[in-house]
C-alpha cells in the first residue's frame, strides 16, 4: 500500500493525477482495523487497485480528532451508523461521496467487498463521474447546514434523562440497553450525583447494579486489572478485549464517587486496581501514561486473555488449581472460543478474594505465553482524565502516592505536550504531535481543578485560569455559544463542527459546562458569567431531544440549578494538607489567606465556613472540622 498522511502533498497528486481519495481512519489498538490491514491492505491485488486507481490516506483519529470527527459525521450520514475503521471515498477537495466502515476483501453476509467496491467505483469515476460528484455536494451541504440554537437553560432535562435512563435500564445485569454494552461512566456519575442531590434511590440502584457487574463479568481483567473497551454481550462476560486510558480513569473517577457516597469497600478496591494497572502497565519511563493495549495477541483477539482450566492446574497444582478454576468460572467448555475469560459472575463476595497472592504467578505466565501491543502515544486529553482519576483516588484513600503520581503527570504535560501558550495532542518517540483541540483543553482544566480541589494549591487554579483564556479565545463560538473541535489558525475542514454528545467520554462541550460551572462556584466567571450562561442554554438545545446522551453536561447543570457546598478557609498559614481529602468532592472551596470582615480566624486558628442549601453554618476551627469529617465519612 502506497499511503499518505493527510495533507496538501496527498490532495495536489489526486488533482494532477486525477483520481478519487479513499481515506481510512482507525487507531492502533482496533481490532476491525487490524482485520482489514491483513485482508486487503497487506493483500497484493487490493493494494494494486488502490495504488494504481486511488489516492490512500491513513489517519489516527486520536491524533486527528478534527478529521475523525467530520468524517464519522460523513459515515453516519450516508450509513446511518459509523465505527472504525472509517472508509471514506471523496474528491481532491475533501468532498465525500460514499463512506462506511469494515469492508471485507469479497463480499459477505450482505455486506460489499472492498475488491468489487473499488472496481465500481474507479468505474463511475471513470464513466459517471456526476453522479458522485453530485452526491458530495449534496453530502457537504447537508453536514454544513446550521441548526436552531437554544437562547435559554433548560431545568427539566436532568429529570427527563432520569426517566430515559429507567427506560433502558437492565434490573438483570446492569448497564443500559442491549448488547453491546459500554461502562460510560459520565451516566454512571450523573446517576450517583442525582442520588447526592436529591436522594434518588432509584438513580442509586441503577448506578450500583451496573458498577457491580462491570467489575463481576470478563470486562474486568481479574488477573491484571483493568477494564476492557466494552462488553459484546449482556452479561458484562465477554469484552472487546482493548483497554483505553480514558475508560480506565473515567471508571477510577467513578468508583470513588460510589465509595464516597455509600462506604463500600468494594468500589475502593476497583478503583486501585484499576489504577495499579495504569501505574504498572501503562506508565511511560519519561512520564505520563500511554494511551491503549491491543485486543489482539498473535493475530488473535482474546488470546492473551482467556485460559483452559489445565492452564491453571499445571501452573498452580491439583488443589489450588481446582480452586481458582471454580472461583474464576474456568471450564472445561469456556465461555470464549473454546477457553475461559476469568470472572465473578457466580462469586458470592466481590469484596473478599482468597487467590489475591497467586495472581502475580499467573500474570508472569500469562506475558510469558503471549504479549500485547501498546499503543505509546501519551494524549494529552486523555493523560488530563487519568491526573483527575489520580486526584479523586488520593482523596478517598489519603494514599500520598497518588496524588504525587498527578503532579509528575501534570509535569509531563508542562514540559511535553505544552510550550509555554499551547496545547498539544500526543507525545510519542521524544516528539510531539500537532497544536492541540477543545478535548485537550477543556480534559486539562479538568484535571488542574481536580489538582486544586486535592491540594488547595492556588498554582493550579491559576493554571487553569490560563487556559480557559486560551480555549475561550481559540475555540468559542461567540455568535451561537459553544465551542468548536479544532481551533483559529487550525486547518479548516469541510465543516467546522461542535462535539457536544457524549460518546465512550464526555463530549468537550459537556467538559467545558462542568468546568465553567466549577468556576462559577469559585467566583472565577468569565464574561461576567454570561459564557457560562450562553454554554448551558447552547447545551440545553442540543440535549434537548435526547438528554441521556449528554450526561456530563446534565452533571453540570444539576450543581449549577442546585448549587454544591460552598466552604471557605480561612488559613492562618498553617499546613492544610490534612483538609482536601475530608472535603465531599465537588464542593466549592475558596483560600483565603487574610482574615476579612466576612471571614475570620478562630481564636487564631484556621477556620473553615460552610454554606449549603441557602443556609451557612457557623464557622469551626480546622481541629473541629477534622474531627467532624472523620465521624461521617468512610473509614480509611
């Protein structure tokens, strides 16, 4: 195959050459990419076609967000659907008139093969060539067609994706709808804040159930951690076996929230496992995490995961062996392909493992039999969601270790992926990809207020500060509110489009809402509060006729129209490390260095000042508030 990276080089030989562009967006660790690398693009007569009739361009979506972005829009336009990899067909211009997904090399089960798909269209390119250029000017106009945009906030939409969520909900085994069944945990988030907030047993309920059987199935990996992409069944059993950076912080985030909320131990438990994979596994030796793990070992998707229960007994004995083949649900069928995916589903205590000191063992042997590719980029975005995981994490289990881990990590980003001003997307190799996009920017601000809320260190606050100029400045719409994908002085693209769904990860709209609103509490409002106000109605629009999609933003409206505990310390300049982890997260904390007519010391000490719910409690001294916090909140 004779590809091309995007870029102008790739567009003027198409035009000289007079051919057609076929693009082929994926990432490293897809197993549907893979599958169609081995069967057409490694395969010499599909190569031929493509060499001698078409342009080819290959593009990391992680890399190119902006690019994977509007051409998922295309797929899903002229398919109805879109998933990787991505097949475009489109003019010189960038102008698409056909698109799908995974083809194979012939055609089957209904589908087209990609070897008489070329044929076809090297022949209409050829003899009738209107009617596809027809096609792309209808495909472009449709995609950059303007829609109405909301002038106010909706209050009833947490509410009315409340009731969605009831509506698909599984009793059974958790999660939301059919097969396949993705963790999202920004629904699970919103669900555990409307049981916060307004003590949604229900909201509760449905949280739980599916945290539970997430960790219970083969989604999780019982032996060396960490959760897979989704799951291909109900049950949460058998996975899409990659794992992603981003999914895996997400789920810490959410693990803490439910250890916060309800004590059980067991969701601590999975959030540091979940973290000590990231930290063992993923970790790069010039800091930061990198991004993904393959879901295939040898060509073969699953393998690296699944055992036959003599596996175990030769490796473990007779006795032991017999044990854990029952505990983990090893057979002599399987449940994948013959061989076993390790999993809880019949266990009757989560919480309590007797065969946690074998695991090393069987990990040793598990990278002995096989290994898996790792993709190394470290992303930005996603590197900016593990920081806020490792925050959350620290605040639950006062492990200092943590939160050193989110400061060597924001280190990384200062020194790799930024120069000073901008944001970049992605480090790989000791380089640099290119200028940054709004998931970089708004991912980051994320984390540097995780960072403040887990130290109270004013460094960070002012960080973040920093960067919410430069995103307002590069991104924001300020005709019709919200923020755009790529920046001003970025390459335009066929359309320049507004991510505000939320897909596997909050959208950057919806982690801008959250972020704005986190300032608001912190009386830092740009625009006097009217960016923040044009955010949430431009957002209310667009969730309007399916709110359960935009869950993150639905989490920030709620602690806009219901405001969080507002706490101010009042510091005599004592050392308050002590504090943040005994503080509820998402409570809005203010620093205050010099006593005030407002806010004072206590007796000389440091004193902390609570208001929530439209009352303010009287002020306590730091003693006193340690003291308090350490009745009412989980044991440590």
């Amino acid at each position: 195959m004779d590809w091309y990276p995007w870029g102008e080089a790739a567009f003027q030989k198409a035009k000289q050459e007079d051919k057609p562009i076929f693009l082929s967006i994926g990432y490293s660790t897809c197993h549907w990419c893979h599958v169609m690398e081995r069967e057409s693009f490694e395969d010499r007569e599909i190569a031929d076609l493509l060499n001698r009739y078409f342009i080819s361009i290959k593009v990391d979506k992680e890399e190119r967000p902006d690019i994977d972005n509007v051409y998922m829009a295309v797929c899903q336009a002229f398919t109805g659907s879109g998933g990787w990899p991505i097949s475009i067909f489109m003019t010189a211009g960038q102008k698409p008139f056909f698109a799908g997904t995974y083809f194979p090399k012939n055609a089957q089960y209904g589908s087209p093969g990609l070897k008489e798909l070329l044929s076809v269209i090297h022949e209409k390119w050829t003899d009738r060539r209107m009617e596809l250029l027809r096609s792309a000017e209808e495909i472009t106009a449709a995609l950059n067609r303007r829609h109405p945009v909301s002038s106010d906030t909706k209050a009833f939409l947490p509410g009315k994706a409340l009731a969605l969520y009831k509506r698909h909900y599984d009793p059974a085994y958790g999660g939301f709808g059919s097969a396949p069944k993705f963790p999202s945990p920004h629904n699970l988030l919103f669900l555990l804040q409307q049981y916060e907030k307004y003590g949604s047993q229900e909201a509760l309920d449905m949280a739980e159930t599916t945290l539970r059987h997430m960790y219970a199935g083969g989604l999780f990996d019982h032996i060396g951690y960490g959760f897979c992409r989704y799951s291909t069944d109900r049950f949460f059993l058998i996975p899409h076996f990659e794992k992603m950076l981003n999914d895996n912080a997400l789920l810490i985030l959410t693990y803490c929230k439910a250890y916060e909320l309800t004590g059980n131990m067991l969701y601590r438990q999975i959030a540091e496992k979940t973290a000590s994979y990231i930290l063992t596994e993923m970790a790069a030796p010039e800091g930061g995490f990198y991004s993904a793990q393959d879901a295939d070992s040898e060509g073969e998707e699953g393998k690296y995961y699944a055992f036959r229960p003599e596996e175990i007994v030769r490796l473990f004995g007779q006795k032991d062996g017999a044990a854990f083949n029952k505990h983990y649900g090893i057979t002599a069928n399987g449940n994948f392909e013959g061989k076993s995916i390790p999993n809880l589903l019949s266990a009757k205590n989560l919480t309590e493992s007797p065969f946690e000191s074998l695991l090393p063992k069987l990990r040793a042997y598990r990278q002995s039999r096989s290994r898996l590719l790792t993709d190394d980029k470290i992303l930005t975005a996603w590197n900016a969601l593990m920081i806020a995981a490792l925050c959350a994490l620290y605040r639950c289990t006062h492990v200092s270790h943590y939160l050193e881990a989110a400061k060597k990590t924001v280190d990384f980003i200062e020194k790799q992926l930024s120069d000073g001003t901008a944001l970049y997307v992605s480090f790989c190799k000791g380089k640099r990809s290119g200028k940054g996009f709004l998931d970089d920017y708004a991912s980051y601000l994320f984390a540097l207020l995780a960072l403040y809320d887990a130290t109270f260190d004013r460094h960070f606050l002012q960080r973040a500060e920093q960067i919410l100029k430069q995103t307002v400045c590069l991104y924001y719409d300020e005709k019709d509110g919200g923020f755009y994908l790529y920046g001003k002085g970025q390459e335009q693209l066929l359309f320049r489009p507004k991510e505000s769904y939320d897909g596997a990860a909050p959208s950057g709209n919806s982690l801008m809402a959250y972020n704005l609103v986190r300032f608001h509490w912190l009386g830092i409002s740009p625009e006097n509060g009217t960016l923040l106000q044009k955010q949430l109605a431009y957002l209310s629009g667009e969730a309007e006729r399916y709110p359960a999609g935009y869950a993150m933003f639905l989490t920030a409206l709620s602690d806009y129209l219901d405001p969080p505990a507002a706490i101010t310390i009042v510091s005599n300049g004592e050392d308050l490390s002590e504090l943040p982890p005994l503080i509820p997260s998402g409570a809005a904390v203010k620093v205050v260095e010099q006593e005030t007519a407002e806010y004072r010391l206590q007796n000389g000490e440091t004193a902390v000042y609570v208001c929530q719910n439209h009352t303010c409690l009287p002020p306590v001294s730091k003693k006193e508030w340690i003291a308090k916090q350490k009745t009412v909140r989980p044991a440590f």
